[in-house]
C-alpha cells in the first residue's frame, strides 16, 4: 500500500516537504510511508495525532479557543510539496454527542486552511492523498470483523492485484473515457425509487478521479449549474457527518436550493446543516461511483461515494476545478445506490440502467 | 483508562512549570504512542484554562529508519516550519517516553550525531528565547516500559516512583514545589557566598572553588520532577579524586564506577570499571572536556535510587554530581565544550562536605536549613 501511495497517488520527487499526517493506529503504515519518501528523495514531516485532541477543544474551549488557526498547520499548507493524510480511527463516533453548533463553528474556522489547499491543489503546487488504514472502528461501521474489513479496502485498493500500479493506470482511462462521454452531454435526469431529479452541467468540467487525490478511488465528478436543480432524491443509504447519522433523507429541490429536507432519522440535524450557511442549501458536486471492488455500504464516504452503481451528490462547498461556483463550509456527501431499478437520461437519452452505462465505457 | 495522577501532572506542568495564561499558545512535544496518556489531559487542562494549544508528536521508529536510510541531506535537515513555530508560540513542554532506550545502540554514531545535531537547531533557539525571557519550557516524563526496564522496575512500580519523584500524589503538588522553591533558592544564596567546598567519601577527596559564581535552584520550572542546586566551579579551582559510584549513561552507553584525578580544574587520569575506553574517548573530544563545568547537589529524596535517566538520577536526594565539560555562562562558568557529561557521586552513608572548613553536609544531608531566601521575587 506504501509502495501505491508513494510511487502512484502522491508521486513523491527529489526533494518534496511531505506533510505525513496519521493517528497512532496507523503506526506500521506510517513507517513504510515515511520509509519510501525517503527513499524517493523527500523530506517527510510526520504530524502524528491521538485520538481526544479535537474533543477536549470541542467539549472545553471558549468560542475563542473555536475560532484558532493553529498557525503551524497553515504554514504546513503553505510550504508542502505533498500532503499524505492516513485516516485510521479509534472511535468514529467520539464526537457524537457535542453541540452541532459548536462543531460547525470549529469547522469554518479551517474553512480558510481548506480552501488555500484546495487552491494550490487545484494550481498544481500541492499534491494530496487521502487514504484509510483499517481500524476496529472502521470495521465496526462496516459491520465486518477487522480480518474482513482489511480485505475490502485493500480489495478496493487493488492490492491483490500483482502489479496494482499498472492495474490503477489501466482504470484510469477506462475513467478518462467515461468522463469524455459525460462532458458531451449537457443535461441529466436521474429516475429511481423515490427519485426523479433533473440538472444541467453544460459548462462544467467532468473529472476522474484516478486515485491520485483518493486512495481507493473510482469516480467521476463535476459541479451542477447552481440553479438548475429541480426535483426529488431519495437517499438510500445513511449519510454520515461529523460524526453523525442520518438515515433516509429525502430532498426537494427547487432553482437548485433545497425546499423541502425529510429524513427518517436525524431530521433536526440534517436541516440545522442545511441552514449552516448560505451554499449549504445547494448542490456543490455530482458524481458517478466506479469502482466495482466496492459493492457494499461501509460508513465512511471516502469508499461509499466510490461504490461502482452509485451516484451520489453533496451539498454545499464545490470543487474549483470543475468549474462549478458554489462555496460553503459544507460538503456533505450523499450517496444513491442506482444498481436496480434505476436510469439515467442524458439530453433525453437513455444512457445509464441498474448502475451501467449503457455504451460499454467505464467497464 | 483515566489516571488522575496523570491529571495530576498535567496541572502541574501547565500552574507552576509554564505557567500558563489564558491566550497562550502552547505546544506539547513528544512521541504519539508512549506519550498519549499525558499529552490528552495536559491539553484538555491548556484548553479549560483558555489557551490555544498543538501538539508536535512523533511516532517512534521513524527518527532511527531515517538514520539508517535517510541521505546526507535528509538526516541534516532543518524543518524551516519548525523554526518559524518558536514566534507564535509562547510554552512549550517536552515529554520524554521511550518505548525503548537502546534502538539506537546498533546505528551509526556518526550519522545519528548528524540527526541529533539538526533536531538540536530547534532547541538551540528556544534555549536563546527562554534566556531572554520570551520562552517558558519545561521536559518531562511519561512512564514507559522501555524507561522502566532501564530502572530494573516494573512499569507499575516505576510509574509510583515518578509520581512520587513530581510530588502530584500531594494535596497541593503546585504549592509543595513553591515550598522547595523558596527552599533551595535559600540554599543556592547561602552556597554563593561560599568561597571553596571540600567533598569527602568514598575513595572522594575533592576541593572546588566555588567563590564568585552564583548558584542556581531548580524546582520544576524547566524539570518536573527537579530539586537540585547548581552552579558551575572556578575552572582552575577542582583539586583531588572522586569515585562516582553510578553509572553514567551518556549517548546510551555506560560508563561504570569511574575514578578521576583533578589538577588545577582538569582530568589528569581516568579509570573506570566499565566503559574506560569510552570514558577516555569523550575526554578527549575537544579542550574543554577535562574541565568541570558544573558541580551540583541532588535534593529530591523521594528519588531513592538509580534508574539510568539522567532527569531523575541527578536529583537523588544525598548525591553530588559534576559534569565535566560545558559550563554555564550565566552562573559565572566559563568552560566551554561539545561535552556535558554529567557523573554522580552517592553521598549517602559517608560523605561529608565542608564549606569554608565548616561541615554542612553529612550522610547525605544538609545539617542545617538555609536562611529563608531576602526577597520573594527570587521565588517569582
């Protein structure tokens, strides 16, 4: 896995500051990380957290304390080559029981780290890679012994594959193909149980994502026009944020806001998000899952939203590079599972059935 | 689990070590996995007193594959954001937690030196800003099994000792250690008007002149657990033999029982019954190595034995100790040396140490208290 994220995800040079940012769990990933940066020429700057940082500043910090921007972490941003996140945690619900509020309020303070990484990510001058180290806790999630939950993700990762470098080249441009199909295409609608929802994204760009920025990956990505959202979603499966869940959302969208937001579990939480701020309301991404080695619901977005068949949508902030405008402090992932009993249109076209295209790309 | 002592410490470090205000910004050093259960309730109790607080952890293995792989450039590199880090920052505390003291044994001395010469570049920095006033620091412990097992403890046992040696199993730990403060600041103004100590012990017959320079108290500022104090000699002033009867531990290997000759402030002959190779090798390293650049009582009693950890072992209540090479120029020392090796001498059962021709110190005890100290500022 060290060998992938080095040599292919973050393709680390002679002399690059790697940021290697990890928690303890992930201890025998980060050596090996940190190992191969050395030996392809980098400098590697391990940011080693525990768990029970951000809660003791969640539960016990003055808004003040809220508010800071740790000035470290911007320079970190600031002067990184390469940023290497391995998220590996102890309890995925830590967090479940602080004040939204105060937890939205920690979040926009980062806001501004987040979106000068995006920027010089989206400039070329920062390459990232987020990928996942198997933990109980994320396996507990996914409903799966540690043992089994090691074999999805590197499943997912096709580290079972002799030469898994060459096997992710090769997907990706079965992706590049897929998401050359799309831009073509100016207007979609999207026909399931519960949903029937139409957007346009003429204009916009369709990206892959190659597992350069992700790790797994397999999607393709864009950002709808803001206001040409109308429509019902259902969401089939629970959405997870900041350490909460909420289960089976449904949206109405009107000129590309949310009008109406149900959901069968955590309706308080999902509209208090929806009202964190004014881009919250509306659709920041749009994207087609991929990847066929992930074919169940685990809880963590960074594999769920790469489920091959899937579609899913985020509301709130956008990303830059897609062309799309929308900026909040929310980018919240929700995923719809499309393998039965589902199509798409594209400019009135059948070109998508029970999670397949139907013109043989991306397979 | 949760252990208050730990809390314990925690509040400790953060009211009378660093002293921390609300809007501070401090940072907490150390490595993730050993040093966890301090470095969670050190920054929930900066956090509740309103300061802003980061930790800067490490994850053990990483500095010895960098020793063993790293290029010349990697191994000597200075991380520039870790150096801009010391102008926003206003404390920082270090925690020591080896999981284990000798991964380094079979590395390469000469590239680990390169390694440990570059990570010193941060801490040569914050030495200069906590001179001057603009820096409070403080190094500490966390118990491991690795330290423990130096120490022949287990970990229970070992974890007893230093919170015992801290003083945080006290109703009050804050205002035990203002008390030693005020105590040994007495001490060390009483011992800066003295003109020369004569030590007697085993195989120890030792003069030191020590008139003219200041004495310095340590009370859990810049060392928790601490209690020493400390000043350094008249360079031409060290006169006689001692036996350090303690192994030394320096760069993690051992130098055991050695014996010096001392002739006009330098080492004119050596022997050691373990390490004497070594012991003459370090002597040799530059011209300020045979010097002496500190001579110290250690005062924390609840220190009661050795455990090969230079924090702890050089405040064992009843001992001396001296360190041969770089003095300290602030207390009037002006030896100066890439050495600093520091060798302890058990007064306990037969030393005694006169001031002036006057006895003060037998059986590892001063024989009288100091005067209290003429003005509180020194306490501060």
């Amino acid at each position: 896995m060290a060998d992938v994220l080095v040599g292919f995800c973050a393709a680390v040079r002679e002399g690059d500051l790697v940021t290697l940012e990890s928690s303890t769990l992930a201890a025998p990933l980060v050596r090996e990380v940190y190992r191969r940066v050395l030996r392809a020429g980098g400098q590697p700057l391990p940011r080693i957290t525990v768990e029970g940082l951000t809660e003791n500043v969640l539960k016990f910090g003055n808004d003040d304390q809220l508010d800071w921007v740790n000035p470290s972490r911007a320079d970190d941003i600031e002067s990184a080559d390469v940023r290497i996140y391995l998220a590996a945690p102890a309890n995925t619900r830590r967090l479940s029981n602080i004040d939204p509020a105060r937890h939205a309020r920690y979040d926009r303070s980062t806001e501004p780290l987040r979106n000068r990484y995006l920027q010089r990510a989206a400039a070329g001058e920062l390459r990232w890679v987020l990928s996942a180290y198997p933990t109980e806790a994320a396996a507990q999630d996914a409903s799966m012994s540690l043992a089994e939950y090691e074999d999805f993700v590197f499943g997912a990762a096709f580290l079972d594959d002799p030469d898994p470098i060459a096997r992710w080249q090769e997907f990706g441009e079965q992706l590049d193909q897929v998401a050359d199909f799309l831009t073509t295409k100016r207007e979609f609608r999207i026909v399931a149980e519960g949903t029937d929802l139409r957007l346009v994204t003429e204009g916009r760009t369709w990206i892959p994502s190659k597992g350069q920025e992700n790790f797994p990956d397999g999607e393709i990505f864009t950002g709808p026009v803001e206001d040409s959202v109308e429509g019902e979603i259902l969401f089939t499966y629970p959405a997870v944020f900041n350490a909460r869940e909420v289960e089976g959302v449904r949206l109405r969208f009107e000129a590309g806001e949310v009008v109406e937001a149900t959901a069968k579990r955590g309706q308080d939480f999902l509209r208090e998000m929806i009202a964190m701020d004014e881009g919250a309301r509306r659709l920041g991404e749009f994207a087609f899952g991929m990847n066929r080695a992930i074919t169940m619901f685990t809880r963590n977005t960074l594999f769920d939203e790469k489920m091959g068949g899937t579609m899913h949508l985020a509301l709130g902030t956008s990303y830059p590079e897609t062309g799309a405008l929308n900026r909040s402090a929310l980018h919240w992932d929700l995923v719809c599972d499309l393998r039965s009993g589902s199509e798409v249109y594209a400019d009135g076209e059948l070109v998508y059935r029970d999670g397949q295209f139907l013109n043989g790309t991306g397979e | 689990m949760r252990d208050l002592r730990y809390d314990a410490l925690a509040e400790l470090l953060l009211d009378h070590s660093v002293r921390l205000q609300a809007g501070d910004v401090l940072r907490i050093e150390g490595e993730a996995v050993a040093g966890t259960p301090l470095v969670v309730p050190l920054h929930r109790e900066a956090i509740k007193r309103g300061a802003h607080c980061y930790t800067a952890l490490d994850l053990n293995g990483l500095k010895e594959i960098l020793v063993a792989e790293g290029s010349d450039e990697q191994l000597e590199f200075v991380s520039p954001i870790e150096l801009r880090e010391l102008d926003f920052i206003d404390a920082s505390i270090t925690i020591w937690s080896e999981l284990n003291t000798r991964s380094f044994t079979r590395a390469d001395p000469d590239r680990r030196q390169r390694q440990l010469n570059a990570q010193r570049q941060f801490s040569i920095r914050r030495r200069d800003l906590i001179a001057s006033g603009k820096h409070r620091w403080c190094g500490t412990l966390s118990p491991t099994d690795g330290l423990a097992q130096d120490a022949d403890m287990s970990l229970e046992d070992y974890e007893d000792f230093v919170f015992r040696a801290c003083h945080v199993l006290d109703a009050d730990p804050v205002e035990h250690w203002r008390q030693v403060g005020e105590r040994l600041q007495a001490r060390a103004e009483e011992l800066g008007s003295v003109r020369e100590l004569h030590v007697l012990g085993e195989d120890t017959d030792l003069s030191v002149v020590v008139e003219g320079r200041t004495w310095r108290a340590a009370y859990g500022r810049q060392n928790v657990p601490d209690g020493e104090v400390y000043t350094s000699p008249v360079e031409t002033g060290v006169n006689g033999t001692i036996r350090f009867g303690f192994p030394a531990v320096f760069a993690g290997r051992e130098i055991d029982d050695a014996r010096l000759v001392l002739e006009d402030g330098r080492v004119v002959a050596a022997e050691a019954a373990g390490g004497q190779e070594y012991l003459r090798s370090l002597l040799d390293l530059d011209d300020g190595a045979r010097g002496v650049g500190e001579i110290a009582f250690g005062l924390n009693y609840e220190i009661d034995r050795f455990t090969r950890n230079i924090l702890f072992d050089e405040k064992i209540g009843g001992t001396m100790h001296m360190a041969l090479g770089m003095g300290f120029g602030a207390l009037g020392g002006q030896n100066r040396s890439a050495l600093h090796l520091d060798l302890i001498c058990d007064l306990r059962r037969e030393g005694e140490v006169y001031a002036d021709g006057q006895l003060v110190w037998q059986n590892g005890q001063f024989l009288h208290d100091p005067q209290p100290a003429r003005s509180a500022e020194h306490v501060g």
